[in-house]
C-alpha cells in the first residue's frame, strides 16, 4: 500500500470524508494521518496491510457501539475499503497529553503524587468499564496510554483491537505485557487483561517492568524462546518473596530500587500477590478492577504534606507517629478520619478522597488559631452528629473541626459514606 498524499480524499461508510493534512507517525500495523473533518482536525489510522473481513465488522461494531467511558480515544467513523487497504477516524490527542513511555524514561515526570495516583485510578476505571461492555482489550501495553503529568488525566488508544470476549483479533500484542497464559498462545479475556493491567501499574508506579531483573539481564540475546520463558512458563517477579533469583540490578534498575519502599507496604504485598507464582498460573485469582481502585484509594489515603518540608509523602498509618519520605522528620498522624476499613491521618493541607474519582471531597487546614478543621469542597453537604447526640450539617464549603467523636455522613454523589474521628 502506498502512503496517503496530502489532499488525498477518503470516504467514510457513513458518506462523508476526510482530507489527508500530514502524517503524524507509523508503527508495526499502519501510518496515523491528521486529517480535515468538515473543518475539524480528526486523526486517520491508516493499515499498512489491511485487515480482514472480521476485524472490519469488529471496528463498525465498535465504533456504532461507542465509547466504554471518556478515557478512550475510541473510534469515530470507519472508512470504506480503497487504495487497497481502510482506516478509521478518531479524535486528536490535545498536546499536554504525553506517551507512557516518556514517563518510563524519565523525558516526562507527574507534577505530584496524586497525579501518579490520579492516573491509576483513571486506567483501572476505563479497563473496569471496557470489560462492563463485554471487551478486552488484547493488545495492552506501555504505548496505549497518553496520560497528563499536570493533573493524571488518562486517555487509553489503539483501541482497534477491542474484541468480546473468547474472541481473538489475530494482532499479536508484545510479551513483556502478557498474561502467561496468553504467551503460551492462549485466547485474551478479561483476566488476561487484568494480568497486563497489573504490569501496567506497576510500571507507573515503580518506572520498571516487574520480571526483568537479574535472570533477562543475563540474557545474551532476547529471542522468542526467552520471551516465551521469561515472560511466561519460567516469570519470576523481581521482589517474589520467596525466590530471590531474579532481583533488579543496582546501577541498572534504579527506579524500581529507588521507589520500592517509597509507597506504602499496602502496595508492595498487593503486587507481591498478584505477581507470586499461584496468581501467575491460576488466571481466576487475579484482582478485578474495582479492588485495584480499593488498594489505590487506600495508598492515597496515606499520601499527605509534610508539615516541615511541606513535599508530599506517604507515611504508614499502623502508629501515631509517620515518618517523611523526603527527609525522615516525624509527622503527627494520630488524628484519623475512620471510613468502613480506611483510616484516614488528618494533616494540615492533606486532600481527602472520600470515594474513587480524582477529585478530593474535603481538604484539612488550620484556623487562625493553629486548629485542625476540615472544609467540604464537594457540593453535597454532610450531616455530622456529635458525641452528645446533636446533629449539625455542614453545607459546600463549609468547616468542622478535626475533633476525636465526631460521626459523619457524607454524602458524595447521592452515594453515603459513614466516618467517625478518632484519636489513636
């Protein structure tokens, strides 16, 4: 197939076109285009060699469906078949969206941890809603996503190969991010999804991918007999705790060694489980997406402003007494917020989430006094009882005070969500 000229015209199956502008970049499957959309700039995935009558029918059915959820940069029009081959039409990128990759090397960095936090939560949410629909995504790796360092937002593309479940789309997706399973030549399904998902988070979290260590270093030369054994029959997570053979590299791996034990212990033991060899080779046991966003909403919860060095840190919250990551000063995280088994520490600038969206509900302060108060910054109002029985409301930008006995009910959403404070 030859490249599409500026000016070249493609018709669309629903009787309009697009007009080629220029190519943006290629990859392995076909040659992206900007291109006019009666007067709107739209983007042309063009296939190199075209598909065939399966994955054509699969792409209008995609496409006449829509979108799971806003994070996809989903499919828009389809193309006829012409100059021998056939695309489709999505929306373009905005430019303060950058590639995960860029993240991974370091070109591009998340302007805090909740936006590192933000972006997790927004990739766990749009797998959650692809597989409501009943799709997997089959090809998932580092360069799907397109995240925002500023505030986390997430915008998941390539999406032309979303299939229903138990059905193949006959593109093969790379090793490094497939279930073992699949490796082995097995049919993607949502576990298998929920496997790459896994090495995906991990990957934004820590700036490694979780099986290369010291055995693929060792490795003379990646060829598909290796790939097939170190990503699949023989994977061997780097921080396996009970098998210390594939360990990451000092001068090599310094991301993952560097970030480890920067996040709290919740998130390590939660990889160290989905990556052991049980959950490796046992694809039912893996975690869905809504418990991933229950261990994320919970690594936030311990996310909070050194009152010393006022940069972010996580602290643990199993004593009263947290330490900063950044400097080792002692923070007071004795005042908790307790929502069903969250403990949230109540710290002077800490943002609260009280449910799983990126937006905070309440952010704690001091008064003019130097007095721990919170300020509902959702636009529910909340109703707070207090230790002698009385009842108050606490309307949208309104303030309580952090104050041990305090029951709370928040109302996000219309969703109810009980807390009480306490001293420990």
């Amino acid at each position: 197939m030859a490249d599409l000229a500026k000016g070249t015209r493609i018709s669309l199956t629903n009787g309009g076109c697009v007009t080629i502008i220029k190519e943006l970049g290629r990859g392995g499957q076909g040659i992206v285009y900007l291109v006019d959309l009666n007067g709107q700039q739209k983007v042309l995935k063009w296939y190199l060699t075209a598909p065939d009558e399966k994955f054509y029918r699969n792409l209008e059915k995609n496409i006449m469906n829509g979108a799971p959820s806003d994070a996809f940069l989903w499919p828009e029009h389809l193309t006829n078949r012409q100059l021998g081959s056939f695309g489709y039409v999505m929306q373009l990128r905005p430019k303060n969206y950058y590639e995960f990759g860029n993240y991974l090397l370091a070109k591009v960095c998340f302007k805090s941890f909740t936006a590192m936090l933000a972006a997790a939560m927004k990739i766990c949410d749009g797998f959650m809603m692809l597989h409501r629909c009943g799709y997997s995504y089959q090809d998932l790796n580092d360069g799907n996503f397109f995240i925002d360092p500023t505030n986390g937002d997430v915008l998941i593309c390539d999406n032309d190969n979303v299939m229903p479940q138990g059905e193949k789309s006959g593109i093969m997706g790379k090793a490094r991010y497939m279930a073992p399973e699949i490796v082995a030549g097995g049919i993607p399904d949502k576990r298998s999804d929920r496997f790459s998902l896994s090495v995906i988070l991990f990957m934004l979290f820590y700036a490694n991918h979780p099986f290369e260590g010291e055995r693929v270093i060792a490795c003379p030369c990646m060829t598909e007999s290796y790939e097939r054994k170190f990503y699949g029959s023989e994977a061997i997570f780097i921080y396996d705790p009970t098998n210390n053979t594939n360990r990451p590299v000092r001068g090599i791996h310094q991301n993952v060694i560097r970030r480890w034990f920067v996040f709290p212990s919740i998130l390590r033991e939660t990889f160290e489980r989905e990556f052991s060899q049980d959950y490796l080779h046992n694809p039912e046991k893996r975690m869905i997406e809504q418990n991933w966003e229950k261990i994320i909403s919970r690594v936030r919860d311990q996310l909070v402003i050194c009152p010393t060095c006022k940069e972010e840190t996580f602290v643990e919250t199993n004593g009263a007494v947290g330490k900063c990551i950044n400097r080792g000063c002692n923070i007071d995280i004795s005042k908790r917020l307790f929502i069903n088994n969250r403990s949230l520490p109540l710290t002077d600038k800490t943002e609260i989430f009280i449910d799983n969206d990126n937006t905070p509900d309440a952010i704690v302060s001091k008064d003019a006094n130097g007095v721990l108060i919170i300020r509902n910054i959702s636009s529910d109002k909340w109703t707070v009882e207090t230790p002698s029985g009385k009842v108050k409301t606490v309307e949208s930008q309104g303030i309580m005070p952090v104050k041990e006995g305090l029951k709370i009910m928040f109302k996000i959403r219309e969703i109810p969500y009980r807390g009480e404070m306490t001293n420990i």
